[in-house]
C-alpha cells in the first residue's frame, strides 16, 4: 500500500527536487534543521507532556510546563541547528517560553473534554481497494461529548493565514475523515489550529460532500505524483530553511564560495566568468541605451525634414528610408462591455474570423489601408477610443 502523509506531499508541491532528495534519493540533509524547526519541535514535545500528565489526573503548574520546555530545550540542542534570521538561539527559546504560558494560561484548567490522542500514529485508507493511504498525524484528539470531535493543530510559525485558508486546508481534513470512521457517534468534527505566536485560535468545519470530494483529490495528487518523471528545483522563500540548499544546483555554487580563503574565492572560474559577463552586458546596455536615444532624435530630424521638403523617401550615400504616416488607434479593453459589444458587431458584418478573434493590430492595419467597405469601417471607428499618429521608418538599398 502506498502510505503518504500531508509533509510529503507538500515537500512535492513547494519543491519537486527537494521531494526527491528526501524521498526517493533518501539523501542525508546537507545541513541541520532550522531553529524555527526545532523552536516547533520542542514546544510540540512539551504540550504532549502536559495533557499526558493530564490522562493520568496529573497536572503540571505552569512553572513546572516551562521548567520541562527548557530542560527538552537545552537536551535536544544540536549545534548543526542554523539560524536563518539575525536572532541569538537565546531569543527562539523564550518565545517558545512565551507561546507556552499564554497557552497555559489560556486554557488551563484543562478540563473541557477528554483527550482520546497525542501525536497520533494512525493510516487511513483513501481507495475502497487499500491501496492508497494517509499517515493520520493528529497533534490532539478530543472527544467533546455529543458527538462532538475535535483536532488540534499546534503552530508555532509567525505567519497567520487567513479563515480561508484553512477552510481549504487539506492536512486536518483528511484527518477528520479518519475519526469519522473509528467512532460511530460523530456528529460533527471540529478542526482547530492553536497559532501560538499570536496567541489565537481559528476553526473550521467541513461537510461529508467536501470530504469525499478531497478524498478523491487526494488520491489524483498521489497517483501523479507516483508517475512523475522530473524533479526541477523551485526557488522560494522557502530555500533558506531548505536542508538541502548547500547541495541544490540553484545555491551549491554560493556555499562552495563561501567555504573558500579569499584568495581562492577571488580565482574561482565561476565568479570570475559572472563578473565579466555582468560587466560586458553593463556596458552593452549602456551603449543600446545611448544609441536608442540617438536614433530617437535622428528619427524626429528625418520626419521634419520629410514635411519640411514634402518628400516620402529620403536618400543616403547606399541606402533610403521610405517614411510612412500611420494612424494608431485604441480599441476597448478585455472583459469591458465595450469589447462585447465591438465582437458582437464584428460577427453580425460576418468579419470576426478575418481578425483571429479580434486581434487589435489587425482591426488597427484595416482601419490604415481602408480594405473593408466604408459603413464597415465607420461602425468599427465607433469603437475607437484613442486615435494617435505615428510614423514608420522602413530602411532600404538604393536601387
């Protein structure tokens, strides 16, 4: 049975390389966890140990909770863990001290409902045929009483999404569907995230249609996945916290930089060739703007001597340049009710089809050369929102 779990597909969905290297390459990460990673891990373990000490009518004081996060804090510390933002690892520890208290303080006395499971090790099969399932990882289970279920989802990350969001959100919902299977007195299933950081909860329900509905999305997602041939690295913000990064072709040239004495970094082939390149199309760009600007007045001195002289065609030494005077004309914007009502006149003159479903450089080419008959064109005209003048310099040999 393929077994999934919400991390693996979303590793998949944020990067397919970073997929690969962890589940199909099995690759060791090239760095350790992040801080905030390991700020989530640790505040997990210890509101585990609080509602564990609960099931066993033990109630830990909120002094002794965060006692037991800074002893897991200082057990666990690991000095591969890396640091992304321009924080000390003294200050990732107390706002995990902080998202402990206000959570303590918030819900204690702990006494509504009963805990049915902590960190849940739980697979729910997707297909009638069990050949698909999904880890049921539940951070809290609780049996509310009447029917009532709830799963809790603890968050430490500074980053709150909006209701709709996690209306959507696939992870709880496909858990909730596993409790609606192991207890035949659900009425309903309340999925909870606790964003600790901010000190908030925010819930959502779901219907049996919008279940079965994931049920069945889940199962495409999983079977594409399962077919997929490459792996392409996706850059997000997402890549500073990447255990991958030193080693992903979008960043291995940059550590490799940085490992090197400043000598070796100054004679790397790689920097050397980026900086000339940079250089070289500086100074292109520079050159094409320069030149661009040039051309600019050259092209007003030739009109101005074409009206002056009353002349079409002005000679060189080995080439002429034919200067043609063109209308420019601005037709309604998409999905206005302008643009509908200009295709509906174009397909009752039966025209639509010779401009490619309204192709506004054509309408502006047959307005110029005037090939359509004159009440035609003068409904088309109807349209115009801006007419312009411009002028068209064609070079050429002299015969």
């Amino acid at each position: 049975m393929l077994v999934y779990s919400h991390s693996r597909l979303e590793t998949f969905e944020n990067c397919p390389l970073q997929y690969w290297y962890k589940y199909i390459d099995k690759r060791k990460p090239a760095r350790g966890k992040s801080i905030e990673a390991y700020l989530g891990s640790c505040v997990h373990e210890t509101l585990e140990k609080l509602y564990t000490d609960l099931r066993f009518e033990k109630i830990l004081t909120e002094d002794d909770l965060i006692a037991y996060y800074n002893r897991v804090w200082e057990i666990h510390w690991d000095d591969d863990i890396h640091i992304v933002k321009e924080y000390a690892r003294e200050n990732f520890q107390k706002m995990g001290e902080r998202f402990v208290r206000e959570y303590y303080r918030r819900h204690s006395p702990f006494k509504k409902g009963k805990v049915l499971g902590l960190e849940t090790k739980k697979v729910i099969k997707l297909d009638k045929e069990g050949n698909i399932g999904f880890h049921v990882r539940i951070d809290r289970l609780m049996d509310m009483g009447d029917g009532l279920y709830e799963v809790h989802d603890y968050k430490t990350s500074s980053t709150m999404p909006a209701q709709e969001e996690l209306d959507a959100d696939r992870q709880l919902a496909i858990y909730s569907l596993w409790v609606r299977e192991q207890f035949k007195d659900v009425r309903d299933v309340r999925l909870v995230w606790h964003f600790l950081a901010f000190d908030k909860e925010i819930e959502s329900f779901r219907t049996l249609k919008e279940l079965e509905s994931l049920r069945q999305k889940v199962q495409e997602d999983i079977r594409a996945l399962e077919a997929a041939k490459e792996f392409p690295s996706r850059v997000s913000r997402l890549c500073d916290w990447c255990v991958y990064q030193p080693v992903c072709p979008e960043w291995k040239h940059a550590f490799d930089l940085e490992k090197k004495k400043e000598n070796e970094y100054l004679d790397d082939p790689g920097l050397k060739l980026v900086d000339e390149y940079v250089r070289i199309k500086g100074d292109l760009d520079r050159h094409n703007k320069e030149a661009r600007a040039v051309l600019g007045k050259l092209k007003e001195a030739l009109i101005t001597f074409s009206e002056k002289k009353q002349v079409k065609v002005i000679s060189g030494t080995k080439n002429q340049i034919r200067i043609s005077r063109q209308e420019s004309y601005k037709f309604p914007q998409k999905n206005t009710e302008e643009r509908e009502k200009l295709m509906e006149t174009l397909k009752k003159m039966g025209r639509f089809e010779e401009v490619a479903d309204l192709d506004v450089t054509a309408l502006i080419r047959i307005l110029n050369s005037g090939e359509w008959q004159e009440e035609e064109l003068a409904g088309l005209l109807k349209f115009v929102e801006k007419k312009e003048e411009s002028y068209k310099l064609t070079v050429s040999q002299k015969k």
